[in-house]
C-alpha cells in the first residue's frame, strides 16, 4: 500500500470542505471520499460521524433526517448517519444516552490517503479530555479512541479502536448505530437471526427466541438487541441487498422508532420514520460489557457491502 500521510491540508488525497449547520453561522468541516468508482463516503469530525455513504450510481445507502443542516445542535448529535456511540450505549448506564463520543467536536484527522487499489481512508483519534473526565465513573480513565471509515465501489468499511492507558481497567459499552435508508421499512426484511435470542426493550428487556425466517416491520416500534450474532441483510423487492459483517462488535441492534412514537424525535421530519432502519454492531448489554486491562487495546470493525439483483 501507499505511505500513508499525517494529516495536511496539501498532502491530504481526500477532499476536505465545510458545511453551514444550524442557522447558517456555524461552519462543519466535511471530509469528502471518493473512490475511484464513483462511490463516495462523507465524514465531518464532529463526533467522527459519517452521515453520507453512496454508490457509484449515485445511491445513498445511509438515512439523515430531511431536517439537516438546519437542525444542528453541538448538544444532541446528528439524527441519521453513523453515530460513534462509547462508552456507553443508549440509556444502559449512568451517562448521557449514547456516551460522551458522539457530540465531541475534540476529534482530529490524524492520517488520509489511498491504497494502492485507490481506496481512500480516513483516521479521526480523540483522547481523554475535561469532558471525558466530568462523565460519571471516567474521572481517572484515560484513553486513545480512533475510528477509520474507508469506502470501496460497493463496500464500507468502519474501524474503531480503543487504548486504554489508564493505570485500571476499562469498562464500556458502545455501537457504531448505522441508520441505513430504505426505500419503505414495511417492504424490508432482515435476514440472518433466526433462531436467535434477542433482547426486547418494549418488554423490559425480556429474552425472546426470534422464530421467523426474516424480520419484517409493521409501523410499530422495534428495538432489539441480538446476542453474539453472525452477518446480517437488509433486503428490499427492488433486489438492493445490505449485508452487515462485524468483529468485536458481539450483539446486533434492529431497531425503527415506528409511526406512532416518530413525533417524539423533534429531529426527524415527518414519515421518516419509513425511510431508515437501524441494524448495527454494539457490545450492548451492561451485564456484558468489554473490560479492558491497563494497556490493552481493542478493535471493532463493521463492513457494509451492497448489490443489487
């Protein structure tokens, strides 16, 4: 593969611009890449979120609320995308939902470039910091987070890492929660957990067995956390095809906030919530966190790859 680059604007072989967020006097900056297909992935900095990820047709594989750039908030995140959410995921512990990554605007670009075979990559790395410090249980926790994102003609590949330098272990949970558009969530199927267990929030988190040969969507709300699963698909009658594949990543999310529960998001305009449909890689469970030893690292991967039939 090619050297790669620290990180200049000059040397830099992605193309990195900015974009006017909430009421137009705020700049984001926005790396752009794009793979010699024409596929192309967008990332900004903030919270080391990719919002955009499309092939070389031109076909956005990732849902972002219709109320974007407008709705920016530094406070609450971006609604739709890939949010980076660690050390915690949603409302499993002492935290805010989703932990303290995902609206960090402390990430930097630590390393750009492409490989031989053209594939551009990016790097963002954050470390332990007064935010950090200030989060329930983390006041003596330091820490190395980087998270790579990399796109080819028809896949996506995410990296995150975690170094715990602190002199004591590390306890966390986390996801790289991947809302992926859908053309209509009633017509979509996910394939690949039958017969697995799941964990069923609208039931206290009770155990449930999943007997069907596909999930299907009804317009309620779903949210359930599978355990220590396989790749998963996301199928559409168009003959669109998502297939998700992971390492340290354990448990897989499907979850759609449902028609009746959608006005809760403020964020979402109105009948997206037919649009999207969350399936991602977590360590989810608080009973079964990642513990880390001083000096340890860990690494969890999610790949997408698309076709069409």
């Amino acid at each position: 593969p090619r050297k790669r680059q620290p990180y200049s604007p000059a040397a830099m072989p992605v193309t990195v611009t900015s974009m006017a967020v909430g009421d137009g006097s705020q700049q984001l900056p926005i790396v752009q890449l794009a793979h010699p297909s024409g596929a192309t992935c967008e990332v900004t900095p903030y919270g080391a979120h990719v919002y955009s990820w499309k092939m070389p047709d031109g076909q956005e594989q990732l849902y972002l609320t219709s109320k974007w750039p407008g709705c920016f908030n530094p406070a609450k995140g971006i609604r739709g995308g890939i949010p980076v959410c660690w050390p915690q995921f949603s409302e499993t512990g002492p935290m805010a939902t989703h932990g303290f990554l995902r609206r960090s605007q402390a990430w930097q670009i630590t390393e750009s470039g492409d490989k031989e075979d053209g594939t551009p990559f990016v790097t963002f790395r954050i470390t332990d910091s007064e935010e950090s410090r200030g989060a329930v249980g983390w006041a003596e926790m330091t820490f190395a987070v980087t998270v790579t994102v990399m796109v080819e003609a028809d896949k996506l590949r995410h990296v995150m890492g975690v170094e715990n330098t602190s002199e004591k272990e590390m306890v966390f949970t986390g996801a790289l929660h991947t809302y992926f558009a859908v053309e209509d969530v009633l017509q979509a199927r996910v394939s690949g957990l039958s017969g697995q267990t799941y964990l069923d929030k609208l039931q206290d988190f009770k155990p449930v067995v999943d007997s069907e040969a596909s999930i299907s969507f009804n317009g309620e709300k779903m949210d359930r956390s599978y355990c220590k699963t396989g790749p998963v698909a996301i199928e559409e009658p168009s003959g669109r095809k998502l297939v998700i594949e992971k390492e340290g990543w354990g448990d897989i999310v499907v979850w759609n906030i449902g028609e009746k529960d959608e006005g809760s998001m403020a964020d979402m305009g109105t009948g997206e919530w037919q649009r999207y449909v969350c399936v991602e890689g977590g360590v989810i469970r608080p009973e079964s966190p990642i513990v880390l030893p001083a000096g340890q690292a860990w690494t969890g991967i999610q790949v997408f790859t698309c076709s069409k039939s």
